[in-house]
C-alpha cells in the first residue's frame, strides 16, 4: 500500500524560489572585484538567476550542459550556483589555485562548453584556453565598461549579458535525480576525479547540514563564507543557506585577516567555516590587533572547521580568545561534504575545560542518512568500542557511488560501501576519532603509528605554529615518524625539550626520530597538508641514501 501524500521534486529550483517566497528581504553581502561592497537579497538573487538561465540558454546551453567557473565568492558566482542549477544544467566549478595542467584537465574532462570567469582570474584561462577546444563562450563576470584586457578572442561580459536577458518564467520540471553540479577532487597524486551530485542529493544535504545537531542554521544567522564556492560547493552552505533563510556573507577574494575581520564586524557574522590554518591566521590577527573590547562585540556563536584535521590548539583558542565553541566536522568531495559533526550529546552537556575539549577535538558522529564502519587489512568489520582503529567507510544519499566517466557503482565495493582513505576508530558513543589518511599512516615494526596525534601534539607547543609527520625509511623498523615544525616568530625548541613535552601526549616509542625546524610547509589548493612532498624530500633523512 502506498501513502497518500503528494510529491515535490527536490531540486535546486525549490529551495530558490522558497527562499524569494519566505525570506525574499533576507540580505546577501558581496565584495566586488574592487573591494566595495555589494547588497542584495534572496528575492533579487532569484530574480537574477533566471536571467542568467536565458542569457545561457540564448548561448547555445542545453539542460545537462556542464557550465564552468573559475570564480570567487561573489554575487555573480552565486547567481550562477541557480541560474544554472535550477535551469537543469550543470554546475562545474573549477580551482583557480591549483596547478595550470590540472586545471586545463579539469575543464576538459568535465566537457563544458561555456566558461565564466571572474576578471582577476583571467591570467589563469588565458595561456590555457587554446589547450581548451571544447569551450565556445568565455563569460567575464563584470560589465563591459569593467572588462580587463584580455589576449582571449570574442570575450563577453556577463553583467550586459544578464541584463538583456529576459527573466525565464518558470523553472523546468526536471527529475530529482538528475545531475546538478560537478566538483573535482583535490588529490595529491594522479588526476583529480570528478564527483556528480543530483538534485536530491544536494537538498536532502541541505536537510542534514540544517540539523540543530549538525550546523544548526536558521534564518537568525549571519554566514560568512570563507570556505570558497568552488570547494566541495562550499560544504554546500549556498543550498543550506536558501533552505532556511540565513544571510549570506560572500568575501570575494579578499580573505587576508584583517578583510574578514572586518566582514565578521560589520556583517553581524553570528556562523562561519573553514578549513584550521585560515582561522589560526585570523585569531592571530584577532589577539594581535583587536582588542578585548572589540572582541567581545563580535556576534559570532560558532565556527565549523573541516577540509583538515583540527589540532587542539584551534579548539581551544577559539574558547579562550572568544569564548566560542568550534566544531569540527568531516566528510569529502565524495560526500558532498558533511558526513559527521562534533556535537556533545546530552550526558557531556555541562562538561567544561579539557573534558569538554576532548570531545570537540574529534571529528564527531554521523549525521542521519550517514552509515559508518570501520574494518582491518582484511576486510573484516571492527567493533566500535574506541580502541581499534582501520579504514573508515561510508555510505548514504549524499555519497558518490561512481567518479565522473566511470559505470555506475564503480567506486564501491560489494556492500555499497565506499572507502574513504582514512583510519579512523569509532566509540560506544558514535564518536569518530581520525588517526590518520590510510597512506600517511606510520608502520613502525609491524605497528601503526599516528601522524595526526603526533601533529596536535607537537602543535600544542607554544613555539610550534604548525606541525607535519612523516613515516620516513628505516633500516630496522621500517618506518619511523619524523617531525617537522614551523615556528611562531622569534621562537625556538630543541629536540629534547620536544621530546619531553611530547611524552605528555603520546607513547615514548611514538617519540620522532628527528625533528627539522622548516621555514614553511607544503599545501595542497584546500589547505591540507601536502605530505606527498615532504615524504618525496625527506624519504631519506634517517638513513642517509
């Protein structure tokens, strides 16, 4: 027997034209390619997105057309996020910051024919687009009179674009399950690997990431998007955003300390997220040159972190400087993102201090429509009692189960699960404690040591700005860990003195080998770590070949 109850498509175009309905003078911020500020609202938003559909659909666009962006956080990029969507085109978002041939292969592989790109990013199209055949229009995301020059032929400026465009007048009816937009993975080997989400993926994501129990938005808050929109969609906070009316803060490039601190100010930003090494530069510019004062005026209630593992330190800076409480949260590009978030349960509510720390500092429990589990080298299921720790898998209505190109189901093994790379041990709770990416982790003579423990550890250190470990050769055990350090300025630590702080932490046969005191350390595009470098630089060091 089936129930009674009518069906509504769960697309893009639903959660935008609720948001013009029901919180159409909600604001939206942006600062332009000059630094002024922009105003606008969900309402006008919706508005311009279907002018931006038939600006497109004028061009030659065809519903399941990938529609590419090289693009910041500004208004046209998220008019873009809808105008394309809802129209039943694909939205492509690309990574400016990663290397040309990745970039020039991404936009390739993903087979757009229209590219739309933010002015100050036109150096990186323009020694590509030759390289780029399939690509019939370039839009830059200004006005005519505001077009830089460019050696690219036929340019056209997407502000005189859109406002010739009629307003389309009314969104296509399109199966929920049809694709909606397309992000690459980050990787640090081989080429990134395109995941395709759905409609129905992306608004029952935007259900999860609403959750009081996950980010808890509402149309009381204030957003400021830090995490860019060409970043897993911005841990799909736009979508999240015009599902329950929250304002949107977009920082266009600007994302120097200072620049958010002056958004987070004027703004009212009562939520934000990133990823930790941009908030530890921004509450060190917080300590440094805002006082108390000051500080105590900011609305901000909470922050996610996420894209990293979160030391500590972050967690409990966040608590002494603002007297805030910052919530990691995991997932992938793979989950669209959010999979788990850190949120004390019931029974650790009045927990304070180093026990309520303990909690933040893992990475929390699935979110519902996530399933978790853990297993050995074998593939056997590990009980989730705190103490074992193998490799993570996933699987839910918002995880990918084939990379973009590849037969459907192709990225997971014969239960559905998908593998995440990551080692990880679960307790009674549900709390997920990651100890490691499956490839970073340390086999020392037949035993696993953590880099990640190891790296909060050392980043505990009051001299230590940031931590990386490595398993580097050995000629008898393998693997052993080695430390390498940036310091915070005008600071030093020997060896031993690490040792023995580190003893607090960690077992004393964890204890690194060597430690190198470095002047920077390597990132990928989204902040991570890039440990396939140092290992590739360091392999060695013990051994001495």
């Amino acid at each position: 027997m089936l129930g009674l109850m009518q069906q509504m498509r769960l697309t893009t175009a639903a959660l935008i034209d609720h948001a013009a309905r029901a919180h159409g003078r909600t604001e939206i911020i942006s600062r332009r390619v000059d630094g002024t500020i922009e105003r606008s609202n969900w309402r006008a938003l919706a508005a311009r997105a279907r002018q931006v559909a038939t600006m497109l659909a004028d061009l030659g666009a065809q519903p399941g057309d990938r529609i590419a962006t090289l693009a910041w956080n500004r208004m046209p990029h998220l008019e873009l996020y809808y105008g394309v969507t809802a129209a039943g085109m694909v939205l492509h978002t690309v990574n400016p910051r990663l290397f040309a041939d990745q970039i020039r292969y991404i936009v390739d592989h993903g087979g757009a024919r229209i590219l739309c790109v933010d002015p100050d990013l036109l150096h990186v199209v323009e020694p590509l687009i030759a390289e780029l055949p399939g690509i019939a229009h370039v839009l830059v995301l200004c006005a005519a009179d505001a077009m830089p020059e460019t050696t690219i032929s036929g340019v056209i400026a997407y502000e005189d674009a859109v406002a010739a465009a009629r307003p389309l007048a009314a969104w296509p009816e399109i199966d929920e399950n049809s694709a909606s937009s397309l992000c690459y993975t980050s990787g640090t080997t081989g080429n990134p690997k395109g995941v395709l989400y759905s409609h129905r993926s992306t608004v029952l994501h935007a259900f999860a990431a609403c959750a009081a129990d996950s980010m808890a938005l509402s149309a009381r808050d204030s957003v400021l998007l830090v995490t860019p929109l060409f970043h897993v969609n911005a841990w799909g906070l736009p979508f999240t955003a015009a599902m329950c009316g929250a304002k949107l803060v977009l920082p266009g490039a600007a994302l120097d300390s200072a620049s958010v601190y002056a958004l987070l100010r004027d703004e009212g930003v009562t939520f934000s997220i990133g990823v930790p090494t941009l908030w530890f530069s921004i509450l060190d510019y917080l300590q440094r040159h805002v006082d108390p004062a000051e500080r105590a005026q900011l609305k901000l209630q909470r922050v996610f972190l996420g894209g990293a593992a979160t030391p500590r330190t972050l967690v409990e800076r966040f608590r002494d400087l603002l007297g805030i409480q910052a919530n990691q949260a995991w997932g992938m590009t793979e989950t669209s993102p959010v999979a788990t978030v850190c949120k004390p349960l019931g029974f650790q509510a009045d927990w304070q201090g180093d026990a309520l720390t303990d909690v933040l500092a893992c990475q929390g429990r699935a979110v519902f429509g996530i399933e978790l589990r853990i297993e050995d080298e074998d593939g056997q299921t590990l009980p989730h009692d705190g103490e074992r720790s193998g490799l993570l898998k996933v699987r839910g209505p918002w995880v990918l189960n084939a990379y973009y190109g590849n037969p459907p189901g192709s990225a997971l093994d014969g239960d559905g699960w998908l593998d995440t790379g990551d080692v990880a041990r679960i307790d009674a709770d549900g709390f997920v404690h990651l100890t490691d990416r499956a490839k970073d982790v340390i086999k020392s003579g037949g035993e696993w040591i953590s880099s990640i423990d190891l790296e909060n550890a050392a980043a505990a250190h009051p001299a230590v700005a940031e931590a990386a470990v490595i398993g580097v050769a050995h000629e008898r055990w393998q693997e052993r860990p080695l430390l390498l350090v940036r310091l915070h300025p005008d600071q030093a630590v020997t060896k031993e003195a690490m040792d023995a702080h580190l003893l607090g932490h960690v077992a004393r046969w964890w204890l690194p080998d060597a430690m190198v005191v470095v002047d920077d350390l390597p990132h990928t595009a989204t902040g991570k770590l890039l440990k396939s470098a140092l290992r590739s630089q360091y392999r060695d060091h013990l051994t001495g070949a």
